[in-house]
C-alpha cells in the first residue's frame, strides 16, 4: 500500500511529525537513498511509503566489534538516522542505546524473536568460535550461541560492517579468538544474511537494503553476498581522480603539490583498484570520502583486509 508522504495524513507522517521532520527534509533523505539504491531521483516516492509504512520489526545483535557501525549509524544525516529510521523501524533490541538491561533485555529480546510477524535480524561484529566460543559473552550466554538461536528464526538477516561480514579486524592474523564472519560461522544452519561491509559502512547503503526489503525487491547479491547495487563497481572505477591515474599522473608523496592538486594516490597505497565499494559515489554525511580528504583506499569492505591490504601506506 502507498502511503501519502504530507504530515499528520498517516500513521507514519504522525510520527515524522512528533520528531520534529518535516516535509521536505524527509523527502530529501528519500530521494538520498533513491540515488544510493540506483533507483533515481523519482523513485523518492516509493522509499517513502517503505519508511511510513507498516514498521518492521528489528533485533540488533552486537558480537564483536567496537560499535563503531553504530556509531556511523546514529551520527549520520542530519540527525535522521536516529529520528527517523530507528522509528520507522520498530527497533525491538539493541543493546547499545537500549534502556533496558539484565533480565529485562533479556525478556525483550525473547519476546522480539517470537513476534509472530517475523523480524529482521541486523548483526554488528565478527563471531569468536575460539576455546569452545568462550572469547565473547552477552548476558551469560557466548556471543555463538546467542547468533544460533536467532539467526535462523529471522526473516532476513543483514550483517553490518566488515567484521560481521568477514570477521574483520578481529579476524586479522594472528586471530587468537578464531572469529568469523557471520554466513561462515552459520552456514551449516542455512543462515545467508546480507553483507554490508565497511570499516565503518556508509549507513545509506544499511538502509537502502532495509528498503529494498520491505518493498519486497529481489536484491542481488555479488559472490560475497554483497548487493550489487552498492558494492557493484569498484571504488577506482568511481573515483574523481580516476582521470589522473589514466594520465600516469601519480602524487610522489602525501605532501606533494601533486598530491594537493588531487593527483592520484595509487602509489601512495591506495586500495581502490582492489575495492568494491560507492564510498566516491555515496559521500559520508554528504561531506567526503577518504580519497577526497587525501586519504588512500584502505580497501576496508574487503575481506581480510587487514591482512591482504597491508601496507596501508608506501609514502
């Protein structure tokens, strides 16, 4: 069903309206995530009547990992990631700005995995299997075997940031706790959730995915489970100073006039040949991007890229 996107119409437009958002400003942020699902300007409309419609329900399981996905999450876009799409989704648990603790988020948690109208089931960080799964604990129960029970009861599964992903950083040699990724871990318990990669990843391409979910859209996914609607190009192939690289036009050093000129960075370390990613496209906050900043493609929505990647920096 679409939903009309004018203030106090709907259900949804009532609850825009107590957080303070108006018109505009929302329909702004649609058209954001319309141009980062490669759907158009026009498709705004559709994103839209995703985000006021029925909300979806959510758990949120942390594993391990530094929160810094949901740091990226809730910081992003004015504020509306925590106005907007933590109430347009029925966020049932996380245990990062949960009010509830002990017992009680422990209730909470089974009463969301019971919904009897099924959830949807993000992950954030890499899963220790190591001494018998014992690196990583929550609530008294290990961090495996809390994912065991929930994952495959969720209608969807969606694995935010490269360690949930791949294992990530935690998974960097020597791995003394044995993480894995999320599908790696629980492969054998049909689990295929979505990944998101990203050291952190760009929110958008978070809630572009929740989008093309809840509107029922088959999301194609590249062989690292990744949709190709973000992760489709690489970040080389995207990049403003791709013309200087076609050039042999390469910054000797960091800081080079070259370099200030925005010649390319390839030299220097960059990873963007080698990375799959919008980053150049899809800017954080609608700002910048690493190389924009000067920075060098750490190639961090890859796996292993803590290891493979390294030297992050040849200066």
């Amino acid at each position: 069903m679409r939903i009309a996107v004018g203030l106090g119409k709907k259900g949804g437009d009532k609850r825009l309206e107590r957080q303070g958002i108006n018109r505009r400003d929302f329909m702004k942020f649609c058209t954001a995530i319309a141009v980062t699902m490669g759907m158009g300007p026009s498709f705004a409309s559709e994103v839209a009547a995703a985000l006021t419609g029925r909300r979806a329900s959510v758990v949120y399981l942390h594993t391990a990992e530094c929160t810094g996905c949901s740091e990226a999450l809730l910081r992003t876009y004015k504020p509306f990631i925590d106005s907007l799409i933590l109430d347009s989704i029925s966020l049932e648990y996380h245990e990062t700005i949960m009010a509830a603790s002990g017992e009680a988020a422990e209730a909470t948690l089974k009463t969301a995995v019971e919904n009897p109208d099924g959830f949807i089931c993000m992950v954030e960080g890499a899963i220790p299997t190591g001494l018998d799964n014992k690196y990583g604990y929550v609530g008294g129960h290990t961090m495996y075997d809390i994912c065991k029970e929930v994952l495959p009861k969720a209608k969807a599964v969606v694995n935010i940031g490269t360690c949930a992903s791949y294992g990530g950083v935690q998974a960097a040699k020597p791995n003394p706790t044995n993480a894995k990724g999320v599908n790696e871990c629980f492969a054998e318990l049909g689990v295929k959730g979505i990944n998101i990669p990203g050291c952190p990843p760009n929110p958008l391409n978070m809630v572009g995915t929740l989008v093309a979910f809840l509107q029922g859209q088959k999301i194609e996914l590249d062989e690292l489970d990744r949709p190709l609607m973000f992760f489709g190009q690489s970040v080389h192939d995207l990049c403003e100073r791709r013309k200087h690289f076609d050039a042999g036009e390469f910054a000797p050093s960091f800081n080079s006039e070259e370099a200030r000129k925005g010649w390319c960075l390839y030299d220097l370390g960059c990873k963007g040949p080698e990375t799959y990613n919008n980053c150049p496209k899809v800017l954080f906050n609608e700002t910048s991007w690493p190389v924009a900043a000067g920075h060098p493609c750490i190639g961090c929505s890859e796996p292993n890229f803590w290891d493979d990647m390294t030297p992050f920096y040849q200066n």
